[in-house]
C-alpha cells in the first residue's frame, strides 16, 4: 500500500477533520441552485446534478480499484480536508463538481446548433472544459493534494484522465440539457443517482469496501 493510500486512510469519514467554511459553501451551493430553480431553469439544474452525479460513479469505481488492489486509488486525496468522503474524494471536491456542473451548463448557449470556431457549441465546450479541469488537477497533483500512483494515469498520459475523468461528464450533463422533456431529464439524472446510491449502499455500507 502506497503512504498516500495510507493517508488517506487515517482521515477517511474522521469527523474530527470538520472545518466551518463548509456551512457557508454549502449555502453558497444551495443558493446558486435555488435561484436557477427560482427562474424554472430545469435543463441547468439537471443538467448539473447529472455533471455532479457522474463524478461520484467515477469516485466509487476509483474506491474500488484501491479495495481490489490493496494498493492505491487510481487517484487519491490524503491532503487537508474538512471532511474525507472516499479515498478520492473529500468534501470540498464534490462541492465543487456540485457547482461546476450547474455553471458549464448555464454558460452554454441556448441553440445548441450554434458553432465556435466551426465546431458544434456543445463539443467545443465539453471539450475544451475538460482539457481546462485536467490541467487543474495536474496542478493540484504538483502540489501533492491530489496523487497519482499509477503510470498510466498522470502527466504521462493525460488523454485517460482527459477521457475517462472529465469527458463524460460533459457529454452526459449536456446531453441532459438538450433533452426535449422534463420527464427524460428527471428519468436520467434520477438513474445516475440511483446507480451512485446502490453503488454506495452495497460498497459502502454493506460490504464495507469503500
């Protein structure tokens, strides 16, 4: 086992690591939600709950790769933290998958045919923000708070990170924004959900593995 993993391990779900700027996050979250369901703006709001919910299945399979393998995370967070929610990810993280979601879906343009620079508005903007999210978490690795232990996911192959870590949380979250009714949107983000909660349940709580 990696001394990352073990880090990370120590303040796993430790309530002791509690830090008040959560409370205010936290608020600051429900407010930006609030508003947007204020003004019945229901492809951004499912449309970030989608980007969010897409983030804890990635966090779950990656709690799983450490269970199976006993070794590491594909990434982990053993740094300071308010709160240790997996091995990967702690409190502060998925407030800002949270948010991040909801603001990428209110900067896209409302025609979806629209292009930039020649290329459909919806894959220029999942494209180019993902690139953007992998070059933050590159800096966030520099700075030790967010590890990688294995080779083939890192600076020496970020297209995975590029694919597998950020691109389908676009994909999904605007492919929910242009969805023609409520109902699909609600059908779609409520089985991310649900798929995230089994995940947790069975994993998490029954098993215990992650």
């Amino acid at each position: 086992m990696t001394e990352s993993a073990k880090q990370a391990l120590s303040i796993l779900r430790d309530p002791s690591q509690f830090k008040w700027y959560v409370v205010p996050i936290f608020a600051i979250i429900g407010y930006a939600y609030s508003k947007e369901i204020g003004k019945k703006n229901w492809n951004a709001v499912l449309a970030g709950l989608a980007f969010w919910g897409m983030d804890w299945f990635n966090e779950i399979w990656n709690s799983l790769v450490f269970h199976l393998t006993q070794y590491a995370p594909v990434w982990g967070a053993p740094g300071d933290t308010a709160f240790l929610l997996l091995i990967g990810l702690n409190i502060e993280i998925t407030f800002m998958f949270a948010i991040a979601g909801l603001g990428f879906a209110l900067a896209l343009p409302e025609d979806k045919k629209t292009k930039i620079l020649g290329i459909p508005n919806r894959i220029f903007i999942a494209i180019s923000g993902s690139i953007f999210c992998v070059f933050i978490e590159c800096l966030l690795n520099l700075a030790n708070v967010l590890t990688w232990e294995y080779p083939w996911w890192g600076t020496s192959a970020p297209w995975l990170i590029f694919l597998i870590g950020y691109l389908p949380f676009f994909l999904v979250s605007f492919w929910v924004y242009d969805m023609e009714s409520i109902k699909k949107k609600l059908i779609t983000v409520g089985t991310i959900f649900g798929v995230d909660i089994i995940g947790l349940i069975v994993f998490g709580g029954i098993l215990g593995w992650i």
